[in-house]
C-alpha cells in the first residue's frame, strides 16, 4: 500500500548503536565501581591493620583518593543514565517544525497550526509512566496532559518568555524514536526571536542533530542562515539537515525540476562552502524534498488501520513520504553515530584515567609490600649470620676447655703417681 510507505515499521534501527553503546558503557562503569569499592575496603582493612606501627604501606593521601574514585564513579553513572540523543528544529514561524517532529513521532503531540503557533521551546522526551505529562522551569511537580487541545491552550494561556522551556513527558510505550533515547526539541520561528545567542547557550549546546525546517516556496533565509552561522561558531562541525518542507505544493508549480536543482545547488553551497560542515558529496545526502503534512497523515492513518482519503493527499505523494522515511533513515544513522562519539568519548577517557590512577595507587601498595619483605628478610638473614658465629665461638671454647682440663688431668694423674712411688 503505497499509501502508507515509509512508515518505519521492519527495519533494524540505526539508533540501536547509542541504545547499545550507552547499555556497554554503562555495565563497564558498574563493573570499575565493583572494582573501585573492593580496592577501597581492602585499603582501609590495610590503613585498619597498619595504624600505631611504624611502616605505613599505603599513604592516607592515596586512601582517600580511592576513597574519591566512589563519588567519582557514582557521579559518572548518574549523568550516563541521562545521557541522549537530541534533536533540535529551526525554521521561520509556520514552516512546518512542529508537524515534522508530529510526523516522527507518529502522533499529534505538538500543537501546530497557521500562524505563529509555538511560543517557547518544547521538549518531547520518553517517559517510563503510562500518562503524558508536562514540566514548567518553575517547578518539578509533573503536569498531567489529557489532548493536545488541553496542551495547546496551557501553553498559550501560561506566559513564557521565548526562551523558556517545557518539557512533555511522552510514554515511551508509544513511540519507538523516544524509546531509543531521542529527545526532539521544537523551538519558536526563529524570524520572531531577536535573541538567538542566548537561545544557543541555552538549548543548542548539547544537540547532536539541527534539523532546518524551511519552506520550499522560498530559498534559504538569511535569519536562517545567520542562525546556522552563529551555531557554527559555537559548535565546531555541528550535524545539519534541512528540510525543505511543504514540497507537496511546491510541486505543483510549473518548472519544478529547476526549482529543486536550484534549492540543492543553494543548501549544498550553504552547507559545504559557507559553513563548511560537509564536503559537497554529503551534502546531498542532508537536503530532502518532503511533505511533514502528508507524512503526518498518512502515518496516523496507517496506524490506527484506515485508509488514507484521497483528497489529503497530493498527487505524487509517494515519493514524497519515501523522501520523508529517506531522511529518518540518514537521520538515525547520523545521530546516533555523533552521539556515541561526543556522549561518551569523554565518558570513556574518564574511565581510562580512573583505572589507570587507580593502578598507581595499588602499585604503591605493592611496591611498599615488597620493599618492607625484602628488609624483614635481610633483618632475620643478618640474626642468623649472628647466631651461627655465637654457635661456632662456643664450639671453639668447648673444645679449648676440654683440651685444658684432659692436659690438667694428666698432670695431676702424673703428679699422684710420683707421689705414690716416692
Ligand atoms: P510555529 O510553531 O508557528 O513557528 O510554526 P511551525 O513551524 O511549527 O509550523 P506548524 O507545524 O505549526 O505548521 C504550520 C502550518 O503548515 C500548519 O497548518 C500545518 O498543517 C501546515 N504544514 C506543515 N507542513 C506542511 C506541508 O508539508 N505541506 C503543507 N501543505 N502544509 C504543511
Ligand atoms: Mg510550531
């Protein structure tokens, strides 16, 4: 049914590499902590033993550093446990940001609608509960959230600055993308906001993905470009896909052949020339011509098992949600990937560096063992080179008194028997 294509159902995920990689890292991290507290019980059981003597074999200083290595650990598996994937979307107000994440997720989760609809930053992210809920800045206690009518009306009656955050908690039952750990933010037209460096600071710093979400009515911005440049100079390298979205009408346009090259030729050069973030050859595989409309659509419709109408879609729509699956595909691969490396490249060099000062310390203990052996060993050496002298001096006196006493005796035995001749 080509109706519902591209729907990402029997397909071994991409995004399996970080789920994997994150489950790996963290059993190695639970394994060092085994380590760390084995080491750290057999020190103070060794601190315990050695104190009031006069030989320290381990110092206090290298006690509590492996005292230390606990929190450390400890401290490490905590932000392991949070670590994600995360995607951020930016584009001019209306061109589409919050259906495509809609179109992702399979769901209508975000409001969308003509004109300026999302006001601040919302956060879709897994949740273990069977509810959605929501979380303001202003407090922790989880909203519950019923539709995403009841959604759209708290997020315009609350007053947000546009650069506050609200986090929606999603059952992870429901979606495959946030069981896999990704986390979507949705952001406000970046046309309506001044303030894009605080927006960067705040939100962009630790995405892994930007996808652009541009209309394909018109070229590539210059508020959308500025906003990629200034991300650049924060991020170095950082991961872009742009969507040139709403195709469905542009398609109908006469000379639509033209206009794509012309949007391919512009992205590539933006991407590869200007920014500078891949080489022309990848660009093509990061600029995708796509419908979030009719994919949203046609993916709603395909999971609760009714047909599509006709009249939704647009004649040629099904290369459009092959575009769509084409770019979720590149996506994956590409999140996952850069994920793995800047989540937990630094996860692992700490971990390196822990074990290895963790040997140090235990090679101090051994060391000192060691040299502490050696001077007993050469202590009793010497008391038995003592010993064995004292033995031979007094075998040499026992010798010389019986000689004495047998010359003595002679004598004496001489003497009587004179005296008893005379
Ligand atoms: P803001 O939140 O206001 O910045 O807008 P947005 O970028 O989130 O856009 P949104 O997803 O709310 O979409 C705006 C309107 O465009 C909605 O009515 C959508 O249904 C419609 N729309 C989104 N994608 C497409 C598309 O690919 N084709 C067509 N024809 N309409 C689309
Ligand atoms: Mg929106």
């Amino acid at each position: 049914n080509l109706r519902n294509l591209g729907n990402g159902h029997g397909r071994e995920s991409a995004l399996q590499l970080f789920v994997q990689a994150k489950k790996r890292i963290n059993d190695i991290f639970k394994d060092i902590g085994d380590y760390v507290t084995e080491v750290d019980t057999f020190v103070k059981g060794v601190v315990a033993k050695g104190k009031g003597g006069e030989e320290e074999i381990i110092s206090p200083q290298n006690a509590e550093v492996v005292e230390g290595f606990k929190a450390k650990i400890d401290g490490i598996r905590e932000v392991l446990s949070r670590d994600h994937m995360k995607v951020v979307f930016f584009g001019r107000t209306s061109n589409g940001k919050s259906t495509v994440i809609n179109a992702m997720l399979r769901e209508k989760i975000l409001p969308s609608g003509i004109g300026h609809t999302t006001n601040c930053f919302i956060q879709v992210e897994g949740s273990d509960n069977e509810e959605a809920s929501l979380l303001t800045e202003d407090s922790n206690q989880p909203k519950n959230i019923q539709s995403v009518k009841q959604l759209a009306s708290a997020l315009s009656s609350a007053k947000l600055k546009e650069n506050a955050l609200i986090r929606i908690l999603w059952p992870k039952s429901k979606c495959r993308l946030l069981r896999e750990d990704i986390i979507f933010l949705d952001s406000p037209g970046i046309d309506v906001s001044p303030d894009l460096d605080s927006w960067i600071d705040k939100h962009c710093l630790d995405a892994d993905v930007f996808v652009l979400v541009a209309n394909a009515e018109s070229t590539l911005m210059q508020t959308e470009k500025n906003f990629f440049h200034k991300v650049s100079a924060r991020l170095s390298k950082p991961n872009i896909f742009v969507l040139q979205n709403r195709w469905d009408v542009s398609e109908m346009e006469e000379d639509i052949d033209k206009v794509k090259q012309q949007h391919i030729d512009y992205n590539t050069q933006f991407l590869a020339d200007q920014l500078q973030v891949v080489d022309r050859r990848e660009a093509k595989d990061r600029v995708f011509f796509v419908s979030a409309r009719e994919a949203l659509v046609s993916r709603l419709h395909n999971d609760t098992g009714i047909p599509t109408p006709d009249r939704v879609l647009m004649p040629g729509f099904q290369a459009r949600i092959f575009e769509f699956a084409n770019f979720e595909n590149k996506f994956e691969v590409c999140i996952s990937k850069s994920a793995v490396k800047t989540k937990f490249e630094q996860h692992t060099d700490r971990g390196k560096s822990i074990t290895c000062e963790l040997r140090a310390a235990m090679e101090q203990v051994y060391t000192t063992s060691n040299e502490l052996q050696e001077k007993q060993h050469q202590v009793q050496q010497e008391r038995a080179h003592e010993l064995d002298f004292l033995v031979k001096q007094l075998d040499l006196l026992t010798r010389e008194v019986k000689e004495k006493i047998k010359v003595m005796v002679e004598d004496v035995e001489r003497k009587v028997a004179s005296a008893l001749n005379d």
